[in-house]
C-alpha cells in the first residue's frame, strides 16, 4: 500500500511539473496565431508587448481610413458643415467596392463622410472628404503622408485616401499602433471609433441610410455567425483586398490602460475565417491587460500590489524667485512640492516588481515666469516637473509653493528670469564647496562647461541637475564656486550714444549679442590667463557710479544665447569663457609625473655637463625647474 502511494505522489508530480506555468502558456497561445504581422502596443507609455514582423511592409487595405479620418478632423474645425458631393463620389468604384452610396449633387455634413467612412468602410467618403479638404485626391494624399511622417510612421506611404490595393500603398504593423495611438488622443476620432450605427440624411431629403459598424468587437449583427464582442474594447478598423488578405487595427482600454493590437496579411482565399482577426485580437487584448498594469499613488503601497512597498519620493524643491523683497532673510529662495495627487505608473509586472526609489528620477523643473515673481503666496503655481521611471517620462506634476515670499518694490522689472535654470534644485541636504578654475578656449568644448547663466547678480555655469558653479573674485584672479553666495556680478552693458561715442550701463539682463563688461568686487573679467583661472582688471568709478576707466579689448565679452533657454556662451576674440573640469586627483597625478620626469632628465643633464667641466650648478636653478 505505501509503495502505491509513493507511486501515486511521483505521478502526480510528474504532471504538475508538465503543466506549464499560466503566463507561459498565455505567450504560447499568443504564438500560435498564423497572423504574419502582429503588435500588441499599449498607447500611453509606446510600450511594445507582443509583436512579429512589426517592421515589415504590409497593405493597410480598408484601415487607410483610419489617417483620412485624423487628417480630416484636424483640418475641419467644423464637422457640421455641409459638402456637396462631385463626381468623385463614384469615379473608380466597381460593384464590389465598399460604399456609403453617395451620388455627383448629394449635400452631406463632413461629420456624416466621417461615420460613413469608419462604419461602413465608405470608398466614396474617404474620396469625397479628400477633395473637401485639400481640393483634389493627390493634394490630400500630400497631407496624409506628411502627417504620417509628423507620426514617426517611417515605413509607411500613401497613394490614396480610402486604402484600394496600390503597390506602392503600403505601412507596418508597428506604424499603424503609433497612428491609432495618436489618433486616440482626439475625442472626436474617439467617439466616431466607438459608434456601433449611424443614420446618414442628405440635406434635400434625396438619401437616408442607418449604416452599421464592422467591428465585430463593437457589435454582432444579425448575419453574424459569431458573437466576438468584448467589453474593454473602445473600437477600431477592419480591412480587406485580395492582396492585403484581413487586416485589424483595433484600441481597447481597461484599468487605465490602453491597449493598440495590429493584425494584417491573414489569409482571405479561403485561408482563414473573416472571425479570425478577432478572436486573436481578443486573446491579445486579454493577456496584454494580465501583463500590463497601471497603478496610482495609492497604489504603491497596497498589499499584493506589484509595485515595490515603502516607496518614499522626494517632492520638495528649492526656487528661486524674482522681485522679492530685499529685506527677505532667504533672498527669496522658497520651498516649492511636486502635486503627486494624480500620479499613474504604469508597466509590465515585472517592471512594477523591481520598482523602488532610486528608479525614480526628477527632471530639472520648467518654471513660470508670472508664477515666480513676488508676491508668492502658499499653494501657488510655479511651474511643471516631469518625473522619470527608469529613463521614461512617467508623470508631469505641477509644482506647487509650500512657502510664501513678499514683493520688493521694484517686482515690476522682473529681469531674465531662471526659467529651468540653476537655481532651481531638488533639496537633497547641503553639498560641499567646490572650487573650480576658468580658462579661455577656441573650440569651447561641452556645453556644461561654456554654457552660462546670468540672472540676479549671479553668473553661473551647469555641472549637473544639481551642481552650478558661479562666477567670483577670489582677491586675485576669477574663478566658480558652488556656493551660491559667491559674490555677486554685475554686467555693464557697451552702447553708444547719438555721436557714436561708447559708454557703459549696469544691466539686470544679459540679450542675445550683447557687448558687456563681467564686474565683480570692482574688478573686470579679462579674456587673460593667470595661472589656470582667468585675469581681473581693476575699474574705476566717479562720484555718480560712472565707469571712468580705459577698457581694453580682452575685457569686453560677446553674450550669445545657446538654445532656447536663458543660456548663453560669452566670447572674446573667438575664444570662449570655459569652466575647467576641476582640479582632481588625476590632474595632481599628472602634474607630479611631469614634475619628477622633468627633475630627472635636469639631473641627467647636469651630470652630463658636469663631467665635461667641473661647474656647480646653483641650487636656485634646480628650484625653478619645479615651478609650474
């Protein structure tokens, strides 16, 4: 009796060892559909999540109507108008040609081509609504393929408006789930996709019609033989020629999660069932809503919840606002929190499942110029912040002031304000001061290093999302430092007044092709090295604050703008102001190999010399040879 029993359990481990796991056997089911090109896209996140020959050149067929749709919504900003059919409306559509039934003299709204061209497939609409928009066929088909490359469609090009086979009408799989996913984001597309009928009346009365969806997923009719509704689905395209064989471009949602399955090339001669893109679409739609999840805030800490417990994100930022007050102890410097109220993170299982803080990542926030003048009160608007998750965009939050900042009274001249600039920083504790040296340079090298930004007294360099480096006077030469009280800069702009004469005016802008003069503690920035930081001039002034002094030519520094931020590089003679990587361990490294190559090929020489002639060298001139 045990050695039955023994055998018993064996068996039974035997075949639950044999039975695959539920997810693969999903992607097993998923794998055997013949379908040639297929991708399962989920819209919000372009996460591909099942796909074969997603690349490959295929026919559209009937799912072109999907572009002359978008194109045709986005042209007319009224679908209610009303269009009088020409001859287009029949020209070149045989018996066997899917059609709305329009005739040459039919005046139809554009909204009644819409619904006639996504329900019912209608050659005629499509026709009738490229010569509404553009004027002719060949002109509308310009647009689609504009739009198309306006998409990122790269392998797609058009020939016509309505999707008759043309061997040079062609697409893929995967460039059909970018134009649903983009067409989904208009609600008017979005209301035509999911209608299951629609009544067509010719404004004279000349033609009523009630035309019913293809999309069986929408709606089963009476001559149906199979009923493949689906609950989640939000609507789609059919499509079928001879050449192209069933195609299916098909969008559903569930969860906040909006999936995109693409099926073209099964085989219409007898080959597969016309149910067949369907049933396919809905087991991807079905394993796609099993491996894909979206999750808000409350979320993250839920028990079972795929993504990680005890996720902590940093929220708060410091800001620097504009025209505060001068007496404000904090030099209007407020504490500002990311809104996550509305967050939605969404991923495969195992993406959620290895989420924890550091795959977090904050963008350098954009700031409001109007948002961050004074007065700023609590809970104001100051500006947007894109929160990454793993190197993706996930979540755009507002940023919102936790602290208030009273107006000065000059808040009217706000000055250039810091836009996405370094003095805005996620509060991550105080860092260490860093020094860093300047030099000049012809090619000007990384934009981290000849990029600056002048804004409230300050001129400063980016390292980093977190690290500046701002312009100062140490005593002898310029140099950066990290320390944002570094002392301040003034910029004396160059102008010249009806005679032609120059003189020089304090401004609180910097503007692109600017001349100034760089002042700090009364002495002008030179494009001269000293050392490996950068020379100073001393300046002098009158009674009045007028500058009296003689400029000379490497003082004076071109501002231009770098980009479309507040950034600007500043050249003098072609030569670019350039902040030095730093003094690190390696420099000192190099600095002593050289120091010690030099003293020994010195010594090599004297000796050589020395037994040429007896001639002591003095000890001074060994010392020079360790100056640098």
């Amino acid at each position: 009796m045990k050695r039955f029993i023994y055998i018993l359990i064996c068996l039974i481990m035997a075949l639950s060892l044999a039975v695959p796991s539920a997810s693969f056997a999903d992607t097993d089911e998923l794998e055997a559909i013949t379908t040639p090109h297929i991708i399962l896209y989920e819209a919000n996140t372009g996460t591909v999540l099942f796909n074969r020959a997603e690349h490959e050149k295929a026919y559209p067929a009937s799912t072109t109507k999907i572009m002359t749709c978008i194109v045709a919504l986005e042209y007319f900003e009224d679908i209610n108008r009303t269009y009088t059919c020409g001859y287009e409306a029949t020209n070149g559509f045989g018996p066997q040609s899917s059609v709305l039934g329009l005739q040459y003299g039919y005046k139809v709204t554009i909204k009644d081509l819409l619904y006639g061209l996504m329900l019912v497939s209608g050659n005629d609409c499509g026709a009738c609504l490229a010569v509404a928009a553009a004027g002719s066929t060949g002109a509308f088909v310009e647009m689609m393929n504009a739009k198309a490359q306006e998409i990122g469609m790269n392998d797609t090009h058009y020939m016509n408006a309505h999707g008759l086979q043309n061997d040079e009408h062609y697409t893929t799989a995967y460039d059909m789930a970018l134009l649903m996913s983009y067409a989904l984001r208009n609600d008017d597309f979005r209301a035509i996709l999911s209608a299951k009928e629609y009544t067509v009346n010719e404004v004279n009365g000349k033609f009523s019609k009630t035309v019913y969806t293809s999309n069986k997923l929408l709606y089963t009719k009476n001559t149906d033989t199979e009923n493949n509704e689906y609950r989640y689905a939000i609507g789609g395209k059919t499509g079928e020629t001879n050449t192209a064989g069933y195609t299916l471009v098909e969008a559903a949602e569930k969860d906040g999660v909006c999936l995109v399955a693409v099926l073209m090339g099964d085989n219409n001669q007898g080959g597969t069932s016309m149910y067949y893109r369907f049933r396919n679409a809905v087991k991807l739609f079905n394993w796609g809503f099993e491996n894909f999840l979206c999750y808000d805030r409350d979320d993250f800490n839920t028990t079972g919840s795929p993504i990680a417990s005890q996720i902590s994100l940093n929220t708060l930022f410091n800001v620097q606002t504009i025209g505060y007050e001068e007496s404000d102890a904090s030099r209007g410097l407020i504490t500002a929190e990311a809104d996550i109220s509305d967050i939605m993170i969404a991923g495969t299982k195992e993406e959620l499942g290895s989420i924890d803080d550091s795959s977090f990542v904050w963008a350098e926030p954009v700031l409001d110029e109007q948002g961050i003048t004074a007065p700023v009160e609590v809970g104001d608007k100051l500006g947007t912040v894109d929160l990454y998750l793993n190197g993706k965009v996930v979540f755009t939050s507002d940023l919102l002031a936790k602290s208030a900042v009273r107006a000065g009274q000059n808040s009217g001249k706000s000055g250039e304000y810091p836009g996405s600039s370094p003095f805005v920083t996620v509060t991550t504790g105080p860092s260490k001061q860093k020094i860093c040296n300047l030099t000049i340079s012809k090619n000007g090298g990384e934009d981290k290093y000849t990029t600056w930004i002048y804004y409230d007294g300050t001129l400063c360099s980016m390292a980093d999302a977190n690290n500046f480096y701002y312009l100062f006077y140490d005593g002898e030469v310029f140099r950066t430092s990290t320390d944002p009280a570094s002392k301040r800069v003034t910029l004396y702009q160059i102008v010249e007044d009806d005679n032609g004469a120059a003189y020089y005016v304090p401004d609180a802008e910097a503007v692109n092709g600017g001349n100034y003069l760089v002042v700090c503690s009364g002495k002008a920035l030179r494009a001269s090295k000293s050392g490996r930081s950068l020379a100073a001039s001393a300046l002098e002034f009158d009674e009045n604050g007028y500058l009296t002094s003689a400029i000379t030519a490497d003082m004076i520094w071109t501002f231009t703008q770098k980009g479309t931020g507040n950034g600007y590089q500043l050249t003098n003679n072609g030569r670019y102001l350039h902040r030095s990587p730093g003094d690190g361990l390696l420099f000192w490294i190099i600095i002593g190999v050289l120091v010690i190559a030099i003293a020994v090929i010195a010594r090599l020489l004297i000796v050589r010399r020395g037994r040429g002639r007896r001639r002591s060298f003095k000890r001074r001139n060994i010392y020079r040879i360790y100056r640098t």
